[in-house]
C-alpha cells in the first residue's frame, strides 16, 4: 500500500520550511566612552552651519546722523571756549592805600581788602599799581583795589 491512499485520521499538514529570508537579530554594540550613551551615532548637518550670535546687534548710523553729531560737539567746544575767554576774574575798581602788618604777605593782603574777589587777580592788580616784584615790608603803603 502507497502512502497515498492510507491515511490515518490526522487531518492536519505539516507547514513547509520557509524559503524567505529572515532579518537578522539586532545586535547590541558597546557605546563608545566618548560619546553619551543615549546616542548610538553622530548625526552630521552639513559642512556649513550658521550659528547665531548672542551679541546685541548695534543700530547704523548714517554720515548724516554722524556728521549732526560731530557738529553739534564742535559748537559746544567752541562756545564754551568762547565764554571762558570773556570771563576775567572780577577785581574791585575802587583802591585804597593801606599799611601792610608784620607777617603779612600780598595773598593775605588780597584776601583782607577783597575777600571775594579771586586772590591771584587781587595780587595781580597790587603788583600793577604799585609795581611790586618781590615781598613787601612791614608799615609799607600800598594801593589796592578794595571792596566797599
């Protein structure tokens, strides 16, 4: 008797090997000590990247905004030469003859006869009037511009 024609009372067939290939298993590799252990490989952009700058980017000035300014710094300088040469320290016009005191020099005698008036322009205007070159004795007269 053939196998054909005897069966026994088993209905069910043997499935056939597979002829299709299988994917093979995952591999687990080491992660290099170098690099976290999250990730399993550098990803690459490309060659050129543009990276952002954190400087505070500063406003343009145009040469008319630049020459407005350069011009209104040189009036200030100019103007406030101007003043400064027209202001003369103020001296009193008024004189007076007086003795100078034991001890006494020019700048305490300025400061007597005008105390406010500026003392090196009180001096000044004593040295003129009585031309003075050095210090002066004790009793001597002197004209001086006085404050009354």
């Amino acid at each position: 008797m053939s196998v054909t024609a005897h069966r026994t009372g088993v209905d069910a067939q043997v499935p056939a090997p597979r002829t299709e290939p299988r994917a093979p298993a995952r591999v687990l590799r080491r992660v290099p000590a170098h690099r976290p252990p999250t990730r399993r490989r550098v990803v690459r952009v490309g060659a050129s990247r543009v990276v952002a700058s954190c400087a505070p980017r500063r406003p343009r000035l145009s040469v008319a905004g630049v020459l407005a300014v350069a011009s209104v710094a040189c009036a200030a300088v100019v103007g406030l030469g101007a003043l400064s040469g027209s202001v003369e320290p103020m001296v009193p016009s008024e004189t007076t003859v007086v003795r100078v005191q034991p001890g006494e020099s020019l700048w305490e005698l300025a400061g007597r006869v005008a105390p406010g008036s500026d003392a090196s322009a009180v001096v000044e205007r004593i040295r003129e009037l009585n031309g003075v070159d050095g210090a002066v004795q004790p009793g001597q007269p002197l004209t001086v511009p006085f404050e009354g």
